[in-house]
C-alpha cells in the first residue's frame, strides 16, 4: 500500500508539474489556492490551537506566516476568545484569565505593534471590568443594585437620572 501511494503521488506531482509548463495560469492559480487555504488553516489554527500553546510556540508560528495568515489565525484566536467570554459571562470572569501574563505573552506576538497590543489588551481589561461590576450590581440588595446602577447611568451620562427615576418608582 505505501509503494502504491508513493507511485500515486509521483504520478500526481507529474501530471501536476505538466499542466503548469503548459498552461501558466494553472500555476497562479495554485499559488492563489494555496494561499487562500493556508489562510483558512491559520484560522482554525488559531480558534481551536492557540490556547494549547505555549508562548514560544506561537512566536515561532507567527514568524514564519504572511500578513495574511497573521491576520487570520489573531481572527481565530479573538473568534475562540469571544466564545469563552461569552459562554461564562454570567459564572466567571473569563477577560481577567485572559490577562494573565502567560496568556498575554502568547497574545503579544500576533499584534504588529505595541499600540495595537495595548488596545487589545484594554479591551479585555474593560470587559473585565464590567463583569466585576455587573456581579456587583447583581449581587447586592434592591436598594444597593438601584444605587450602584445609578452610579454607573450618571458615570456613563447616558440619561442616568431619567433611568434612576424609573427604577426608584418601581
């Protein structure tokens, strides 16, 4: 069976090598759907990988990819990262595990620069920050939830008072 499937391959490489001296846009064309597919594993790579690897790991990953690909595989570790955040908003604060210094040293590579990490990174940071007000706001009794979610409308002066009012009248 290997010597059948190392004969095939032969055979495919050669067919393959043939059509491209024949016809040249075949080799662009092969070009464009390689790239295009390694585009797509650099996505699944980094949505169901990344959170596997060690930070050295993902350094040598994302060195070795085009701009393409870097894009990608940070689309599908932001798209894995959502997901988490998402499936646990109401049980856990998983933004602040992500701002852990290990999980940060594997996210800071897939950036083009520190201006762009940072605003990632205070992203989480927010997120972080409203769940633990949010649990607050949850967790306390009627009048502290009405007292704190007038803290935050009259913080954000997003009609703070007019929302307050509604709340304290029942």
């Amino acid at each position: 069976d290997k010597t059948l499937s190392v004969g095939v391959g032969r055979l495919r490489n050669a067919l393959r090598d043939k059509v491209k001296s024949l016809v040249p846009e075949y080799e662009n064309a092969l070009k464009i759907y390689s790239d295009d597919s390694s585009v797509i594993k650099a996505m699944h790579l980094g949505h169901d990988e990344f959170n596997k690897m060690p930070h050295e790991q993902v350094i040598k990953l994302v060195d070795n990819m085009s701009n393409a690909e870097k894009d990608a595989f940070r689309t599908g570790v932001a798209r894995y990262m959502y997901g988490q955040i998402e499936k646990s908003a109401r049980v856990e604060n998983t933004a602040n595990k992500f701002l852990g210094r290990e999980y940060l040293d594997k996210l800071r590579p897939l950036f083009d620069s520190e201006e762009k990490f940072n605003l990632f990174k205070s992203v989480l940071e927010r997120e972080s920050q409203l769940f633990d007000e949010s649990k607050k706001i949850l967790s306390g009794t009627q009048t502290a939830r009405t007292n704190l979610a007038r803290g935050a409308f009259e913080e954000a002066n997003v009609g703070g008072q007019l929302v307050s009012n509604v709340v304290n009248q029942g």
